[in-house]
C-alpha cells in the first residue's frame, strides 16, 4: 500500500479516555505500519463545551503515549473558508440547495413520515424551490432519489444503506456553521486521508459522509469503525468499571507502552501474542484482524501488563521513569547508578512506578527519621533480637569491601557461627533497616545503605 494518511479527530470536551486513546493508537499505527502520514485534528465547533484545557490535555496524553503527529494539530474552528467552499461548490453544481423550511417545519414531517411507517425523513420541499440564501436558511444535499451506498468497513466488513433510508441532510445550518458530517467530509478530504478509523457510534454518519464525497466527485476513503470498549460487565465503560482518563494513568505511574499495549489489545489480535512493545506493534498492526465484537477492559489485566513491562525493561529505562515519581516523594537520588540499584531492589514487588517510587522510601530517609512498624517492633526486637543486631553491628563494622557479596559472606557466617538460623536472625534485622518486614534482598539493601548508615539503623533498636 502506498501512501496511507490517517488521522485522530477527537473532540475538546473532555479529556482523552481509553476508548479514545485506542481509536488514536490504531489510526497512528496504521499510518506507521505502511510508513504513511498521522495528523491530528481537534473538532472544536462545539464552542460552549470545547475548552483550551482538554485540547492540552488531549496533546499531552498523545505525546505521553508516544503516538507522534505529522504537521502542526488542525482545528476546525479555523477552517469556516474551506467549509463555505465546500459548499458552494455544491450548490454551484447543483448537487445542494437553499432550503427555508423551519426547523418545527422539518419536526413535523418527519412525525408524518413517521405516521406512515416510513422512517422520519425531510421530504425534500425546497428541492426544486431555487431559492437563494437568506435569514434562517439552511443548505442541504440532494440525494440521489435511489441506490444504494456500499462500503467496505475495515472492521465490520460489507454495509450497504439504502438511500431511501436517508434524507437530504443540512451542511450548513442556518447559522452559518457547518454541520459535522460537511466538516469533516471537506477536511478529509483537503487533508488527504485515505483511511478513517473512528468509533462505531458514527458507523450511520459514514453513508451520508459517502454521499457528500459522491457529490464532490471525490474518491471515498476507507472506513474501519471500531467497536466500543466495555466494562466487564458488558456495559458502557465508565469509571466504575475502573476505566480512568489518560493522565490519570499517567499520574499513577502507569508505564505508557503498557496502556498501549493493552488498548491494542481490545479489539485487535496477532495470534495469542499478549504484550506488544511499539516496535512489535508498528511492525503487525496492518489493518487487518479488527474484531467487530466489542472488547471488554479489564483494569487487572493492564496491572498485570504494567508489572509485566517494569519487570522486562531495561534498568535504565525504568529508573528514567521512575525519577519525577521519586522527585515527588521529596528526595533526590544521586547518581543514576543508585536509582538503578533501587530499580533493580523493588521493581518485582511494585505494580507502577508510583507505588515503585514509594517503596524507596525508607532507604532513603536518614536512620533517625525511617518509620518503625509497631508491630514489627514488637515482634522482633526482642532480647534474643537486639542480641543479633549488637552482633551484627561488629559484623559489618568488619566487612571490607562493604558490597553485596561480601555482606551476604558475612551474613551467613554469623548465622552458621551464632548457631541459628537465618529464620531468627534476619527478622530483627529486617525491621531494623527497613522499619517494617518487606523489601528487598537483605545484603542490596545493606549495600546500599553503605556501611555508616546501616550501623545507624541498628544502633537505634539496640
Ligand atoms: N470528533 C469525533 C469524535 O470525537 C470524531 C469524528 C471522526 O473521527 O470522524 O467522536
């Protein structure tokens, strides 16, 4: 396929939601796979619900998500002289007319129609009136008074609507603006989309949008309508069903490609594959195995990608990740070699980079400020457990290099000289150093607290 250009055409009213989010990943897919071109275009003719905040916000998902845009955003607001053009060359050739009828006027026709049996349709009255333009006057297409239109979805596959189902349909309103079905019909057409990924709540716009193309004499692109995303319980998602905006993932220390890989996921397969990176993405996703029934998210499902993809990354990466998340805790750690060492600590044991980043915690606080679980405390500063730490403090005082390896030689050798077992000894120590019975790999985390600081945490329980 040459010259594949798609688009995003999300609308500023709100923020971007999953189900956004993944009509944006495959549109952007579907131009990187065949090295083609992705625009974005925001639809903001709602101006009483359209805000400057959600366009930003919109962007700034995009980019966190990494799905990058080809030319500068489009908005619609800026583009009323493509759409009056649009239109007047419709009308120039006749394929549109003025029409003066009130919009009662048009209600009660479609009721009669209605009365009838037949579906509720305008009945065409200022077809042949040859009207002009004038105070309250729409403009609308003529329709063909008989056939068929026919398409190919890339996701639903053969749909053929009848044109005696539709009615001429207004492009303008009386207003002057634009209806949605003309904008965006002139603006993928000026911008030379070839392919239209989009909800299937505008699957019964696409007919009407074939015919304006018709019209125009125009080449129609290809339309994919994606299925809705759903709860697990099979109705509409909503936040109950624990579907969150983007930047609220973002917030929470979700890792991007694993929101990614996981939207890809509903509604698109290759083979059993589960977890995809970008690369492995770009590299599959063709257009083809769309699945036309609706996908259900499943929240575990993206914690367990997410947990999956900071396990499998590299080191670097996820402390490069992890870093506003840890400069938000309020500590700074220096250098990058002890972000790693603490990525490489905790990384199995947290589930984002936000409940990462917290888990340093106590490693990074100074001896005198780790908060002690009472608990804990109680349990395993015992006289036989403050026996082991005011051994142990000779111990390390001792060990030279005070690294990893040597610390856990040490370690061992005072358990098997001490008699006991490792069961009794590290419990005490444990809670002295991390102030609670979790966290990682003892002799890591001794290592890295280096040796003046480990003897402080024990000289406090001793
Ligand atoms: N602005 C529309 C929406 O947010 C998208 C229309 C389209 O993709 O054609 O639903």
């Amino acid at each position: 396929m040459t010259d594949v250009v798609t688009r995003f055409a999300p609308s500023p009213t709100g923020y971007l939601h999953i189900g956004g989010a993944r009509t944006a990943i495959f549109s952007w897919l579907l131009a990187r796979h065949y090295g083609g071109r992705f625009y974005l275009r925001i639809e903001d003719t709602d101006l009483l619900r359209s805000k400057q905040e959600y366009t930003d916000s919109i962007l700034a998902s995009m980019r966190w998500l990494g799905l990058d845009w080809d030319n500068a955003p489009v908005y619609q607001t800026q583009r009323t002289d493509l759409y009056n053009s649009v239109v007047a060359r419709l009308l120039a050739d006749r394929h549109a007319y003025w029409c003066s009828c009130t919009p009662e006027k048009v209600e009660a026709m479609r009721k009669a129609a209605k009365q009838r049996g037949e579906k509720p349709r305008y009945n065409g009255q200022c077809r042949s009136r040859g009207i002009g333009p004038g105070q309250g006057r729409c403009v609308r297409l003529k329709l063909p008074l008989s056939g068929k239109i026919v398409f190919d979805d890339m996701v639903k596959g053969h749909i053929a609507v009848d044109v005696s189902e539709l009615d001429d349909m207004v492009l303008r309103r009386a207003d002057g603006m634009p209806t949605y079905n003309l904008a965006v019909v002139a603006d993928d057409y000026e911008m030379g989309i070839t392919h239209v990924i989009r909800g299937d709540d505008h699957v019964s716009n696409t007919p009407r949008q074939i015919l304006i193309y018709q019209a125009l004499g125009l080449s129609v692109p290809r339309f994919g309508h994606v299925p809705m995303i759903l709860g697990h319980d099979r109705q509409k998602l909503s936040k109950r069903h624990g579907a969150r905006a983007v930047i609220e993932y973002r917030r929470d220390g979700l890792l991007p490609a694993a929101l990614v890989s996981c939207l890809a996921r509903l509604g698109w397969s290759h083979g059993n594959q589960e977890l995809f990176s970008l690369e492995e993405l770009v590299r599959h996703f063709d257009g083809t195995n769309l699945n036309q029934a609706a996908a259900a998210f499943d929240p575990a499902k993206l914690e367990w990608t997410n947990t999956r993809f900071m396990r499998d990354m590299p080191l670097e990466n996820l402390a490069a990740l992890v870093s506003p998340f840890v400069r938000e805790t309020g500590f700074s750690v220096q250098p990058k070699a002890r972000l790693v060492a603490l990525c490489a600590m905790f990384r199995e044991r947290a589930g984002n980079l936000l409940t990462l980043a917290e888990n340093f915690r106590p490693l990074l606080v100074p001896a005198a400020e780790l908060a002690v679980n009472k608990k804990d405390a109680a349990k395993h500063f015992t006289e036989a457990g403050k026996t082991h730490l005011r051994a142990l403090t000779g111990v390390f005082q001792a060990c030279d290099p005070f690294a990893a390896g040597k610390i856990e030689e040490a370690l061992n050798s005072y358990v098997a000289n001490s008699g006991q077992t490792f069961k009794q000894v590290a419990p005490p120590l444990r809670t002295a150093l991390m102030g609670f019975m979790g966290g990682a790999h003892l002799s890591d985390i001794i290592a890295f607290l280096g040796k003046e600081e480990t003897l402080a945490r024990l000289a406090r329980f001793i």
